[in-house]
C-alpha cells in the first residue's frame, strides 16, 4: 500500500491546474472555469445564499442552517466538543446519542460559538499602506498588527459583527471578514458514536465508509429560535453518480504556495515533532481510558482528536519523504523563478523572495522545538493553566492600545476570547493531572538543564508537580476566572493561584520567543510569500485561489467513483451494505453497530438508499461538516472526510484517485425515519 501510494504521489505534483481544483473566495469564483467545463455560472443571488446558509463552528469546522427555525447541521466529530462538555456520568450523550422531542428539551452547549459570513472587504491598500519602505521587519510587523486592529474594531463599532482582518496568499492579499455570531447553540440530535464513527481508527480516511458523521444543533437569539433568512432546502433524492456538486466550508490550512526549503522543514523537522507529540499522547490517553467507563468517556474528545491527527500526519509526511515527490516541486519552483529573473522589473520587485524564505526557516529551526514547549504550551497540556496564561496575558495585554497588543487580546476578538475563558466546561482533576504530568516530563526530557524547566518543577517530580498544581488551583471556579479576568492587571499582579504563578514564571521567555517569531520569522515569511504570489499573478495569469485559512471557501467537482488497486470504488454506498460491512469485521470493536441500528436490521438489511458518497471537490481539515449542495443550491450531503489518496491535497490537489466524502441526504433521511423514529426532525428537514 505504500509503495503504491508513494508512486501516486509522484505523479500527482507533475500535474498542472485541475479542472475540479481549488478553494475559491466567494467574491472570487471562477465563473469561466463553471461556464466551460461544466456550461453552470452561480448569480450573485445563489453566491449570496450559500454564503449565508454556511456557518463556521469554534469547534474547528463548517456546517449550514437546514431550516427557518434555526437548525444547524454538522459532522458529529465537529459537535463532540460539546457533546463531550455537556456529558456527565450518568448521561453520556456521546456513546447513547439523544434528541429533544421538543424545543424545551434542547441542551444548552457551554462554550460553542457559530460564526455565518456577511460581507467580504478588500482592505489590502490601507494594511500594505501602514507598512513603508525601509522599515525592520519588526517595525512592519507592528505596523500591520496596529492598522489590522484599527480596522477590526472600527468595523465592530460600525457594524455590531465580528470582523476579522485575515491575510489571504500569505500575505498577498487582506480582506476584512464580517460575522453574525451565535452563541447560544443548543443540541437537537445526535445518533450514538458507534454508527457517527463507524469503522473507527481502521476506516478513518478509508473508502467504502458506513458512517452516519451527523450531529444536529439550533441557534438561539434571546432564547428564541433564531429564523435565518437563508438556510438550505433539503433534497430528498440527493446527488447521484456524474452529478456536479459544489462545497461551502471553511478549510482550515494548506501549503501549496509554500517553497521547497519550507516544505522540507515540515518533512525534517515540524511534522517527525508533531508525530512523535501525538503517539505519546495517544499511549497516555489511551491507557488513561482503558481504567474505566468513566475514563474513557472524559478522554473520549481528545483521544478522538489525537488518533485523527496522527493518522492525517502520517498521510502527509509519506509524500513529503519521497525525493521524486520534491524534485517536482523543486523544478516547478526553478521555473517560476527563471521567469522571475528573466524580467528586470520582476526580478528588482520579487527576486529575493526565496532566499528570504530561506532565511526564515533558518532562523526558526534553533528556537522549534522550545518555541513550541514555552510559548506553544506543549509542556503545559492542561486547560487549567492555559486559563492563567490567558488571564495573566489579558491583564497586560488590555493595558495597551489596542494596536499594539498581541493579535489574540484585540478588541475585536474579546467577547470570544471571554466566552471561552469564563466557558462552565467541566474540568476533571484526574485528567489534568495525567496530561500535565505527561507534558512536564516531555519538555524535561528535551530539556533537562534549562533553568526555567527546573523553576517550574520547583525541585519536585513532574507527577507530583502536577498533582499540586491542579489540587491547589482555584481556576476551575467559573466566579474566581471571572473576579480575575474583569478585575484588571493589579488583581492578576496580586494573585497568589498557583498556576498563575507558573504561567507568570514562564511569560518572560515565552514573550522573547513570540516576538523573535512574529519578527523574524513570521513577518518575514509574510512579506516573502506575498512576493512570491505576486509574481505567479504577473506571470500565469487567469483564476487563482489562496490557500485555505478557515474561512468561508467554495469548492467543486462531480460524484465520481475511482479505481483502487485495479479495482472499481463505486461512488457511493448503500444502508444495507453497512450490515454486510459488521460482518466482514466479526461485528466486534469498531465495527460493533450500535443497538438502534442492530434492532432494525431486518427492515435495514436490503436498503439500497445512499448512504455514503464521494466526490472530486477540494477539501481539507476545517470542512468537515460543509454542506454539498447541487445547481438548484439544494443540500444533497455533508462532507466528513477525504480518502487517504487524498492527504496529498495539502500541498497539492489531484483527483484521479483523491476523493472528498460525503454523508447522502437520503442517507440522513433513511435513518431518522427507519431507525430513531424522529418524525418532527424530519418534517423540520423537508416539511412532510
């Protein structure tokens, strides 16, 4: 398998720009490609529609209104987050599922957050227009900082939304993005874990899929439904084979601008790193939960989250391991910089670029791996003290003026960084304690004569360390968080709380390496990519799209099948064949279905309703949860995954074998009607 997976990947980085490629801002879709290859151009009325039926979860996905009373639909993994929070040990709301049979019985989520776009600004002249020539890069990094603040909260007071300033082509391109925000999101369904992650670990990134990766919520204004005036109508029918679909979501990050040097720093240096981070916490979590029921459900989230992060990471560093694989990149490089060269006027604009990306990643490779451990807290995996780090650096932050404080702290993003400060999320002590011990002793073992690492440890064992730190903390009280946060730098100074004291003991060095980041390196690369984009522009011309930063994107293609170790891969599968896929595994550990579901099984056995479905559009982490509409913008599907050919995508897209998945919409009907006899779910969904 990897021997052909390697070889696939070889070919894929030799193609040029794909038909079904890329992930288009909405103020910027490629109205000729839809015209020529597929003779279907969206209006400006289908754009605006599908832009405001989308919505983003805090929790790290996409998702979309399905209905005029408010209903959020998204992936059951992007909903676990508050599953997970709102689960206790007598109602485990992630193994059992639940629905509210009425609106009264819908549970409130602690700290989920939905973000829907309403506007896109192009503000690249005022961010470009605060930096000047001959400034330090330190200096340019300020001034961008300061003039993007500026603008957030000038349009937070103008417009009631959150606005955000994202930097699009790396720092090509600026554009101010305005949310409505809800925050008080309530839980309607969910179906039990056993059949929203069916097939577990072994099928995570796999095809064939069985899995019904839906969890439904609704949004409430003033305790009252909200009533969006753009949500999706529901397609019954769904998409078939050949059809041409489209995905609105919020793809989280890729690196298909990024050069060869980078790429090779991620292959050699960040990718080994985070790989070797998330076995280790997958053994402690893992022997964590294996203690107890009890256990196992408060690791459940996070266990969950590790195990798909290692199982992503292996994926991308298998490509970037294989020479054939970067000797493409490296020549498509070559020849974008000869042509740069070979134009005086681009050579004098963007000629230095590459040697300036170089120089970055130089600087960045001696401060990696403590970068990481201080100010990345990676030696503190503890919610606990990520709350005084984050007390602490809002009492000094909310000093300043607002352009100057680091970007997190602006006022643009308080009321979000408040909700999750003061979020009544259970914290449990066992937990914290294993996890922070755990992390401890890592940066001990990376770095065992650093005085700070003995500071912190104070002449104790990282265990027992641990043990004090979360027994004699009071910052899981909601109230005294709250007492600390609202009452300014003087009560965080006079604050005598243990893990407040460590994160004040570590904030001097952490503070050092953020800045020796933000202005040798990341404003660096900043300034570096933006050249180095602007110079694709001047010398490709046509349609280009930047490369993903969790925001609102479209995306493309067809429902499409693909061959696989010479074999034919249908596009989709059906409810029956999910019995048939228990089976071939022994009906035991991840492929056990759950009672619901074996219940039904004779009615279920012979269903030839799709189930499962992929598709050639572009995705990547951060979409799960998007919904596939149709060219009537109807919704036929929801994105949960992509195929492991398809990990490549986050440095370049290929589609021979790549394939987003999808759950169907008569899928999603078939069970809420067949199995949980959700009768006011499914009316709400299609009326009938």
């Amino acid at each position: 398998m990897r021997k052909s997976f390697l070889a696939f990947l070889v070919l894929l980085l030799a193609l040029p720009l794909v038909a079904d490629e890329g992930m288009w801002l909405f103020n910027r879709t490629p109205n000729a490609i839809f015209k020529q290859r597929y003779n279907f151009v969206p209006t400006q009325a289908w754009l605006d529609h599908l832009q405001k039926s989308s919505i983003r979860f805090n929790s790290g996905g996409s998702g979309s209104f399905v209905s005029a009373d408010g209903l959020a639909l998204t992936n059951h993994h992007v909903g676990l987050d508050c599953l997970a929070k709102i689960s206790t040990k007598g109602h485990d709301y992630v193994t059992t599922g639940y629905y509210a049979k009425t609106q009264a019985d819908e549970v409130k989520c602690v700290d989920l957050e939905l973000n829907v776009l309403q506007s896109i600004e192009d503000v690249t002249a005022r961010v470009n227009a605060s930096v000047t020539p001959g400034m330090t890069t330190a200096a340019a990094q300020a001034a961008r900082r300061g003039v993007m603040s500026a603008i957030e909260q000038e349009s937070v007071q103008k417009s009631g939304l959150r606005s955000d300033v994202v930097t699009l082509f790396q720092g090509g391109e600026y554009h101010l993005y305005r949310y409505k925000k809800y925050t008080d999101v309530r839980l309607v369904f969910a179906p039990e874990v056993g059949i929203a992650f069916f097939g577990g670990d072994p099928d995570n990134f796999e095809y064939p899929r069985y899995d019904l990766d839906v969890c439904f919520f609704r949004a409430y204004e003033n305790d009252k439904p909200v009533h969006p005036a753009d949500y999706l109508k529901w397609s019954a029918g769904g998409a078939k084979d050949g059809d041409l679909v489209f995905v609105s979501g919020h793809p989280g990050s890729t690196s298909r601008l990024n050069t060869l040097t980078h790429l090779q720093f991620f292959r050699d240096v960040a990718y080994p790193f985070t790989l070797t981070l998330l076995r280790r916490r997958e053994v402690l979590l893992t022997n964590y939960a294996q203690r107890s029921i009890e256990n196992d459900r408060r690791a459940h989230d996070e266990l969950f989250g590790v195990k798909n992060s290692r199982k992503a990471y292996l994926g991308r560093i298998a490509g970037l391991q294989d020479p054939a694989v970067l000797k493409i990149k490296a020549d498509s490089e070559a020849a974008l910089r000869q042509k740069v060269m070979a134009d005086p006027q681009l050579s004098a604009a963007y000629g230095d670029a590459w040697k300036n990306v170089d120089a970055a990643i130089a600087a960045y490779r001696p401060i990696y791996t403590e970068f990481r451990f201080v100010e990345g807290g990676l030696a503190f995996n503890s919610a606990l003290f990520q709350t005084a780090k984050t007390l602490l650096r809002l009492a000094e932050e909310s000093t300043k003026p607002n352009g100057e404080r680091l970007r997190e702290y602006r006022e643009s993003n308080m009321p979000s960084l408040k909700q999750g400060l003061y979020s009544e999320a259970p914290i449990y002590e066992d937990l914290e304690t294993v996890t922070l011990a755990d992390s401890l002793s890592n940066w001990l073992e990376v770095a065992p004569n650093d005085p700070l690492v003995q500071q912190v440890l104070a002449g104790k064992s990282p265990q027992e360390r641990a043990s004090e730190l979360v027994r004699t903390t009071k910052l899981r009280d909601v109230a005294v968080r709250k007492t600390l946060g609202e009452g300014g730098k003087a009560t965080v100074d006079a604050s005598t709380d243990p893990m407040i004291q460590v994160a004040r003991m570590v904030d001097a060095r952490a503070r050092e390496l953020r800045k020796q980041y933000d202005d040798n390196i990341a404003e660096v690369l900043r300034q570096s990519y933006a050249k180095i984009a602007n110079a694709q522009f001047k010398t490709s011309g046509g349609d280009t799209y930047p490369d993903a930063t969790f925001t609102l994107r479209l995306s493309y293609g067809t429902v499409k099948s693909f061959s696989e170790n010479g074999k034919d891969v249908a596009s989709s599968t059906t409810i029956g064949d999910t019995f048939e896929h228990a089976a071939d595994h022994g009906n035991e550990g991840e492929f056990k279905l759950p009672k619901s579901w074996m219940e039904k099984k004779t009615l279920l056995d012979n269903d030839k309703t799709p189930y499962n479905f992929v598709m050639t559009a572009d995705i990547i982490g951060g979409n799960s949860g998007s919904p596939v509409v149709n060219r009537e913008n109807e919704f036929v599907g929801i994105i949960f995954d992509g195929n492991i050919q398809s990990l490549p995508w986050d440095y370049q897209f290929d589609d021979r074998q790549g394939r987003a998945v999808a759950v169907h919409s008569a899928g999603i009907l078939d069970a809420l009607r067949k199995v949980y006899g959700v009768p006011g779910l499914v009316k709400e969904l299609t009326g009938k």
